[in-house]
C-alpha cells in the first residue's frame, strides 16, 4: 500500500484528474504486481523496488547533460518542457489532441487494462499530471522527421506519457529517446493508434547513468494495412523494464520489431512483448537480442497470439542471446497460443557466446582478440542499430555501446 | 480446400479398449486419510520405513495446493471420493502363471499383450498392473540368469529392500509436487527393475497398466535402476474402460543411470479420453524424471500420448555427470476435447551434458496441445549443449496448439537452440498425393505419420509400428 500513500501523498492531491482517480481506484485492489505472475516472476524484487523508493517529482527535472545537435528539418519535443506544438503546414499537420479526446481514448484503454499485465500503465496514469503528458494528432505526408524525449531527473521518479493518433495515410519517422538520470526512475507510457494505411518507423531508445531505473511501456493498436516497424536499444539501467504490446486490431497489418538490451553490472533488463492478432492476414517479424556480461541478468519474454479469426496469420519472432560472462545469467520465453489452423508461425532462440571459429580466424589475420570481439559485438549491434530511425547517426549508439562502461 | 469433414471423419475412431472386465475385487472404503494409508501399507506387508515414507508424503500433500499454472480446465478432483486401493481377488501366493484368474489373462490376450509364457516369440518380458496391483511378471528367470530383476514394487519392497531403501524418492522427492506427494502416500504398486554392472539387459522389459474400475484410481510408481555400464529398453503401455466419470493416475517414474548406464523408456499412452461431449477420460497427472548420476550416462525418453482427458506430464532429466545425455522425443495426438499439456525439463549441472528435444503436437477438434519445456544450464555445465524442436499440426479451426519454451542458462560456455513451427497439412502436398492415385484419408494418415517420423524412428520396433496404426486410427474422422 506504501505506493498508493506515496501517490495520495504527492503534493497534486488537490487536483488529481479523472484519470488518476480510476488508476489510483484500480491499485487500491492490487496495489503491486503479483510476483508469482508470468509477468513479473523473473523481476529482481529489491531492484523493482529501489524503482519506487524515490519521491514522486513533477516538476520539469533539470536535465544537464547536452543533447547532440538536431538538424534543422528534425522536429523535438521534450515532454513536460512546456510542450506546446501547433504546426499547420501545406502537407501536414502535428497538432495536440484536446484534453477531452485525451481523456477518453486513455478511459478507453484503461478499462481493458489487466492488473499485473498493465500495471507499469496504471502506475504511470496514477502518477501523471496533465503536464507530462502529451498527445499529438499527426497527419498528412511528408513530415518531418520527429524527436520525443522523456527525461527523469536524480533522486526522483519521474512519470511521462506519450499518446499519437496517426491519421489514415500518414507516414512518420519517430524516435523516442529516455533518458534516466543518477538515482532516478522514469515511468514512461507510449499509446499509440495508428489508423488505416498509415506507417511509422519508431525508434525507442532508453539509456540511463548511475542507478537509474526505468519501466517503458509501449501501446500499440493498428487499424487495416498499417505498417509498424520498431527498432529499440535499452542499455545502462539499474533495472529497466520495456513492455511492448501490440494489436491489429482487424489484421490486415504489417509488424516489424527489432530490439535489444544489453546488461553489465549487475542491471536487470527485460523485454516482455505480446503481439495480439485479431484479423486476417497479419504479419510479424520480431526479432530481439540480449546481451550479458558481468553478474546481470538480461530477460526476453515473447507471447504471439492467434486465434480463430486470424487466419492466414504470419508470425515468426527470433530470440537471439550472448552470455559473455559466467555470473551473467539469461532467461528466454518465446511463445506461440495459436488456435486458427490455416496460419505459418514459428519462432526461435539460441543462447551462446561470441563464435570461437570466427574469433580464431580474425587473430590469425593479424586482429588483436579485443578487437575481434568488438569487431563480431559491432555486427551484432549494427543490425538493430540500422533499424531505429532518425538521426541514430548523431547519437553514436554503436560507440556508446562498444566503449562506455 | 480441403473437405473439413473428410479429415475430421479421419480422426474419429471408437475406443476399442473400453471394455470392463467382470473381475470381483477387493475394495478398500472410498477416502483419504492416514488410516487409509496404513492399510494399504499393512495390506503389502511394508516395512517400517515404507509406511514412514507414505506418512510423511501424506503430510506434505496435506500442505500443498493443487496447481493451476498449466491453465487446464477440468472439474475439481473431489479426493476423498477415490478408492485408493484396489485389486483381482486372487488365491494369496501365486507360483506360476497358470494360477492367475483366467478372465485376467484373457484381460490382458484382448488388449493384445500376452501373458502366457509359451509366447515367448515377442521376447518381451512383461509385468502386468491391474487397477491396484500387479499380477504377473513373466520371463523373470530367464532375466535372473543374467542378473535383472524384474518385479513388481511391491516384491521388490520385500525382497529387495535395500536398494528400494536407498532409491526411491531420490529422483521425485515426496514434496515435489502436488501429485508427487499423493502418489508418495498412497501408490499401490508398479514395476521395479535393477540391471547390474556391466549387464546389458537380454531384451526389452515392459508394463502394461490397465485401469479397471471407475471408482479406484491408480497411482503406480517405477523405479529402474542402471549401474554402471549397463544398458536397459523399458516399455509403457496403458488402457482403460470407458466410464462417463473421470478417473485419477497420479503415477510417479524414477530413473537412475550410473556411470555409462543407458536407459531407454518409452510409452505409449493410450487411456480411454473421454467421449465427443468430453465427458470421462482419465486425468493423467504424472511425474516422470531421470537422474542422469554417471559419467557417460544417457536417459531417453520417447513417448506417444494419444489418450486421456488431461495430460499433465513432463518427464525430465537431470544431467549431473559429466557428458552425460538427455533426450526426448514426444508425439501428442489430441481431439475433440482433450487437453495435453506436455513437455521435458532438461536441467544441466555437470559439463559438456547434452540434450534433445523433438516434440511434436497435434491437435484436432476442440483440443488444447501444449507444449511446455524448461532448458536449464547450471553455472557447471561448461560446453554443454541443448537443441530443442517442437512442431504443432493444427486440424480444424477450432483446436489451439501452444508452445511455451523456457530457457534458462548460467553459463557463457554453452550453446542452446530451440525452434518451433507450426503449420497445418499442406493442401499442395495432399493434391499431389491425391493426383498419384492416393486415397484422401491414407493421404492425410501419410503426412501425419511423415510429420512424426523423427519421433517413431526413436521407438522400439513393435511400439513405432503400433503407434504409427494408433495415430492413423485416432485421426480417422477429424482432418478435413
């Protein structure tokens, strides 16, 4: 209960919105997640709970460390900066949603929430203030390419939320970015709706400092002949928790995921996704790769979802996991629940090391073993790094990942 | 398109082991208590340490919660209306077969399994389990020359102490888990086989269980024992009445392979499932698990499940010793409204330990086919390594197959793969069998046989044939 205190404590008592009220209302019942749940098992309780150790902060955290220079045709949002966007151009247009929409369409997602399932969501509304949350109701064509940054600030917990309506016909690239802070945790929830034949390249990536914590959950419903595609990097989390959750909502759509997580230290990272198809015709390709080293601990769980309706489903999700150390430790749940019979899914995992073969061979051409690792590591990372969109290239993911420690 | 009904017509074959042999037996009272366990401990004449066993599982059940993680639907399992012993009346000692009531050996000669020495062509030695107990072990001097013992628990228990003293409960320990512990407290018998050193055993052993009355539930348990370079072939096979009420088998199986030691268990499960509305069958909760102990050491498990309401059982092995092996081969076959979930643990402890995995699931009408597998590697188990296969087949829209994996490794230095599919009979592939003048059904029994072959090349000779027939027969109605 000491959350729901922190909650009903923190200083916006007064003005708690509707929304609020229904989340807090929700955690009354089942005010933590059930550890003994498929979905939190695995969580490392003392870490989970450093996450909610920290005072609830709701002012615009003060955020030091320099964003690398954005070109003039990127558009950047900070939420919880005084975002205020309102741009009307000849091809499109970005506007915010009205407050009344807002409220509904989360109203709306909140009554088929699931305790355990959805409780990073319920955590991160109950938390939230109007201030930190931002919609945007993007359409036409030729958009600008689109940065949106989520920031926590030390020695508080921070609770963002994204929601994007895209508009039939529209096509975006989107790079979210979190950024955690030295003892800090940052609740970040993303809804986002794409509508009929519109596409979006999303970009999802979280890295922190020193004892930052982090739980990101990610929203997705596609209409008809949509197009999705994300590409997400976590890294440098104390513990760090991306929930993806994906619906084609009546099939028709196409599905793209490449993620990954690398844990050092001690950090816990984990993955949990659930891909739910209920149309006709839908198509996935996921494929998610971890990386552990030192004592971490590093976690992907994948569930795909086909029932009766989804005929002619097209499923195939890849797990793929290096254990480089041998107090790191690795735990992989692909799944398929799958009931219509005329449908192709498959999936796979493999855990293991660098390859031996492939390591000799660089030595014997002269390549010191150092840099024959950073060498294979580099074509591990690259093949997600390649799939996030906007400027990736000024953010130097590939070195961040190779040098820092 | 091909024709729903014609595929589903395939799958539909009456349960020819339904019959109920009119036997009178001996019932204890219905019901579950400690009196009920020192009964049935005085009725086997147990040793002390047996009954002190029985009493503690009893404990440790009393504590526990039936587990509900598997999602299985069933109607909760009311366990003090179960008769928790039951048994052929019979003259007290039997000295030789031709003792044992005839309606018993006719039991047994209808579900094709002979029992009479004179057969000695099939060079299978058989023991028998009628509802509660064992009646018959043949060939068993033939297997005393070379040193096997093969028995009952229940002789073992008296003649051979010892060995069951220090064995069991070693691989499944009582407080395992929930059926574990009942079937700690109450088993009633089941098959115990020791193969000495260097011994490799003269020819395939087998028990066939055979459940007879409705109201009693079986809990057998078996216990083999390899030592050290030994080798053994073990076959399982089970049958039962049709009854409209669901009946109880909560067996528990230990394996222990020492040093160079194989064994080989293979079943073929075959319980009555219940009819097409899903009422009766045989819940079948069962603990199967192998301690591979040696160095060198290999446990094979290769199992057809085709029967039963429910199918709860994952047979596992433990891989201590250092490259030691673990296989597993499965097919599940489920229609109408059975539910299987199934699957092996592999746990990895000792270096360079390998293990496979090939599963195979299909399910037909309104079923539910699991597969659910644990791959472990222990932070010892340097250049260990696992690969892992599951393939579902779904027939009919209306079937679901699931595959949960988990993987679990601690160890930089070992490589697992797993992969899973699935897919339903490829129309292209059944239009060109039909263009070559095939017939639509043998077509479609073709492509399932095809699909299993993996797992059927794994099984003895006289099971991969009857389980090749007993597929193509439960399919009969239901691909289409």
């Amino acid at each position: 209960m000491e959350i729901i205190e922190k909650i009903k404590t923190n200083k916006s008592i007064d003005k708690q919105t509707e929304i609020q009220k229904i989340c807090l209302d929700k955690l009354q019942s089942s005010p933590l997640p059930n550890p003994k749940s498929e979905q939190w098992r695995l969580s490392n309780k003392s870490k989970f709970s450093n996450f909610l150790d920290y005072s609830v902060n709701e002012k615009d955290p003060k955020f030091d460390t320099p964003f690398p220079n954005t070109s003039e045709s990127t558009i950047r949002l900070v939420i919880g900066n005084n975002c205020q966007i309102n741009l009307i151009k000849e091809n499109y247009s970005i506007q915010q949603v009205s407050e009344d929409k807002l409220v509904n369409y989360i109203k709306e997602q909140i009554s088929c929430f699931d305790q355990n399932e959805n409780w990073s969501d319920l955590l991160n509304l109950s938390l939230n203030c109007t201030k930190n949350t931002l919609g945007l109701k993007i359409n036409g064509s030729e958009i600008p390419p689109i940065e949106i940054f989520s920031h926590a600030s030390s020695n508080s917990l921070n609770a963002k939320t994204l929601v994007i309506f895209l508009e039939k016909n529209c096509n975006i690239d989107l790079l979210q970015i979190n950024l955690g802070k030295d003892n800090s945790s940052l609740s970040q929830s993303t809804f986002f709706c794409l509508e009929e034949n519109s596409s979006v390249n999303h970009g999802v990536v979280s890295y922190g400092e020193n004892k930052s914590n982090l739980l990101n959950s990610l929203n997705v419903i596609q209409q008809k002949n949509s197009e999705y595609n994300l590409g997400s990097l976590h890294f440098k989390f104390n513990y760090a928790r991306f929930e993806i959750r994906i619906k084609q909502s009546e099939g028709n759509a196409k599905t793209n995921i490449k993620g990954m997580q690398i844990t050092k230290k001690d950090e816990q990272i984990s993955t949990y996704t659930k891909i739910d198809f209920h149309g006709p015709n839908g198509f996935l390709d996921q494929i998610n790769k971890s990386l552990a080293d030192d004592k971490s601990h590093a976690i992907f769980e994948g569930s795909i979802i086909v029932p009766k309706i989804a005929q002619k489903t097209d499923a195939s999700q890849l797990s793929r996991n290096l254990l480089l150390s041998n107090l790191a430790q690795i735990d992989t749940k692909p799944q398929l629940e799958i009931i219509a019979d005329d449908v192709k899914c498959k999936h796979g995992a493999t855990i293991s090391q660098l390859n031996e073969e492939e390591l000799f061979y660089m030595q014997t051409r002269g390549i010191t073993l150092s840099e024959a690792s950073k060498l294979q590591l580099s074509s591990y990372f690259q093949e997600i790094i390649s799939f996030i969109p906007v400027s990736k290239d000024r953010w130097d993911l590939l070195d961040k990942l190779l040098n820092e420690n | 398109m091909v024709n729903e009904n014609l595929v589903k017509d395939v799958v539909k074959e009456p349960y020819k082991y339904g019959f109920v042999t009119d036997i009178e037996t001996e019932k204890i009272e219905k019901g579950l208590n400690e009196d009920i366990i020192r009964l049935i401990s005085q009725k086997k004449e147990e040793p002390k340490f047996l009954l002190d066993f029985r009493l503690k599982a009893f404990n440790k059940w009393q504590k526990m919660k039936e587990p509900n993680w598997a999602g299985l639907g069933y109607k909760k399992i009311d366990y003090q209306d179960i008769i928790y012993y039951s048994a052929p009346k019979q003259k007290e000692k039997i000295s030789s077969l031709d003792e044992v009531d005839p309606k018993l050996l006719e039991t047994f000669d209808k579900l094709g399994i002979p029992l009479t020495e004179q057969k000695k062509l099939t060079n299978v030695a058989v023991d028998a389990v009628f509802d509660s107990v064992s009646i018959a072990t043949t060939f068993r001097e033939e297997l005393a020359e070379h040193g096997v013992i093969f028995c009952s628990i229940s002789e073992a228990v008296k003649n051979h102490a010892d060995l069951i003293e220090k064995y069991l409960g070693t691989v499944v320990p009582a407080s395992d888990n929930y059926f574990a512990a009942l079937n700690s407290a109450v088993f009633s018998d089941g098959s115990f086989v020791y193969i000495p050193k260097g011994v490799t055993c003269p020819m395939d052993l087998s028990s066939y269980f055979r459940i007879n009355s409705g109201d009693s539930g079986q809990f057998e348990r078996t216990l083999i024992i390899a030592e050290e370079s030994s080798s053994v072939s073990y076959l399982e096979g089970c049958t039962a009445p049709m009854f409209d009420t669901n009946t109880l088998h909560a067996a528990v199986v230990e394996l222990i392979a020492l040093d160079d030691a194989s064994i080989k268990y293979s079943t073929v499960q075959n319980w009555y499932a219940g009819d097409e509305e899903g009422i009766g069958g045989i819940f079948n909760f069962v603990t199967k698990r192998g301690k591979c102990l040696g160095k060198r050491s290999k446990i094979s498990w290769s199992q057809v499940e085709t029967g039963s309401a429910i199918t709860w059982k994952y047979p596992s092995c433990f891989l201590l010793g250092e490259e030691s092996v673990g296989e597993f081969y499965s097919v599940a076959l489920t229609n109408n409204l059975q539910q299987a979930d199934t699957g092996t643990k592999m746990i990895h402890i000792g270096p360079k330990t390998k293990s496979t995995i090939v599963s195979k699931g299909i399910s037909a009408g309104n079923s539910k086919n699991s597969y659910r597998g644990l791959v472990k590697m222990g932070t010892k188990a340097t250049g260990s390594r696992n690969y892992s296969q599951c393939d579902s087949m779904l027939i009919g829209d209306q079937a679901s197959a699931n595959t949960f994996p988990y993987i679990k490794s601690q160890q930089p230095n070992s490589e697992i793969e797993h992969e899973a599919s699935t897919c339903r009979i490829s129309e292209d592939q059944l239009f060109y069998l039909q263009s070559r003048g095939i017939e639509f059904e043998e077509a479609v029994s073709m492509m399932v046989s095809g699909f299993c072959r993996d797992v059927f090349n794994q099984l003895p000779l006289e099971f991969a044939a009857e389980a090749d027939k007993l597929l193509a027969l439960k399919l009969e109605g239901s691909v289409g």
